[in-house]
C-alpha cells in the first residue's frame, strides 16, 4: 500500500489531536479526514473536516465516507461523575454505531479504537469504565473490517504544537516518561503505531503498551 486515506475522529481532544498531527507529518498517510461535533481550528494541505453534531446520525453524511483505509477512532469522554447508563451510551453505543455505518461504507477499512490500560475484556469487573470500553472492544472486533485493533495506550507525551492537551499532561510530562519508560508512549508513537496496523498489519487486536511500541517502528 503506497498512501493511505484515514478519517480521525477526537481531534479536539488530546488523543486525537496527537494522531492527526503525526497522520499529517507522515509520508505514508495522504489524505485525513476529521470528524468533529465542533470546528477544530488547524490548516494543512492534506486536512479536510466533516462536522457531525450527532455521531448517531453519521448515516446522513455517508457520501463522504466512502475511499477511506482507515478510522482511528480517538473520541472519548472520562467516565468520572457519569452513571453507568450514561457513560455506556457514549463510549459504547455512539461507538459501535459509528463503527457500522463506516463497516458498511468501506469493509476494507481498518478501524483502530483508543480504549485504555486495564480495560476489562471479561465485562464483568469492579470498574464501570473498564468493562464499559472491554464490552465496546468485543462487540468491535466482532464487526466485518478487514482489520480491527484496540490501542490501550498508558501515559501519552503530548506533540510540542499541541493546543488540547491535559494539566496533568503537562505537569508530569517532562519526567514521567523518564521515570516510567515501560508505562508511557509519546502520541508520536501511537500515530505511527496506528498508521502501521494498516500498512502491516500485527498479530494481535488487542495492544497493550509493550506491543504499540513495537509497532511504532
């Protein structure tokens, strides 16, 4: 595959935004399209923006869907002071619903989906969030792309460049990566990471730290 085509969706958030920025910087990658509720403020000659309010209602912009090799799929919201049913309908329902639409439009398409470090897989633990986003990885690798992965990225550095990013980002991003080689990544990482699982692919659909930082090289 000699460049590709993704669509990102987060990049107002910090994930995304980190991903957009390495898809931009990398020669392998052509085009990004990001889907974003709001207007995200950044020019570059191969970004476009779709807007979407309701990520719900992406059916109605499937015209613009169509060609893409990838969705790396970085939206997201912390699960603290939401209920269970709450939470579950963003990062699950808004998710898998989302993961349809472009499952019917492009099933060649690798869609890779930011969850986190001790996402339950079994459903069933003490962490609401945990199991929340282990149901949403299950029910995703369950749907008809040609490739599937779940990133569960630990402490992230952020771009120098970027606008979104975290206080606690930036308080301890300086030294914790120092500290904690095995438990942290640069976003820089995790873009290309996410590039490669579509023009390599990798033996596993579930990436824990250790194995994003192998297929970031």
């Amino acid at each position: 595959m000699s460049s590709i085509k993704v669509i990102i969706t987060g990049a107002t958030g910090m994930v995304g935004e980190g991903v957009m920025l390495e898809c931009l910087q990398n020669p392998a990658v052509e085009e990004v399209l990001i889907i974003n509720r709001k207007h995200y403020d950044y020019q570059h000659p191969k970004l476009k923006e779709l807007l979407v309010p309701n990520f719900m209602e992406l059916e109605k912009y499937s015209e613009n869907l169509e060609q893409y090799d990838a969705c790396f799929y970085c939206a997201g919201v912390s699960s603290l002071g939401m209920s269970e049913a709450d939470y579950t309908k963003i990062t699950y329902d808004t998710t898998l619903h989302f993961a349809k639409v472009l499952a019917q439009k492009n099933p060649n398409m690798v869609f890779d989906y930011v969850t986190g470090s001790y996402t339950d897989s079994t459903e069933k633990g003490k962490l609401m969030w945990a199991r929340v986003k282990g149901k949403t990885e299950n029910d995703l690798m369950k749907l008809p792309f040609q490739g599937q992965y779940n990133f569960r990225p630990g402490f992230m550095k952020a771009f120098p460049e970027q606008k979104n990013v975290k206080t606690v980002f930036k308080v301890f991003g300086w030294f914790y990566p120092k500290l904690f080689p095995k438990s942290s990544l640069t976003l820089a990482e995790v873009g290309r990471a996410m590039i490669h699982s579509v023009t390599r692919t990798y033996p596993k659909q579930v990436l824990e730290i250790s194995d994003i930082k192998v297929l970031a090289k």
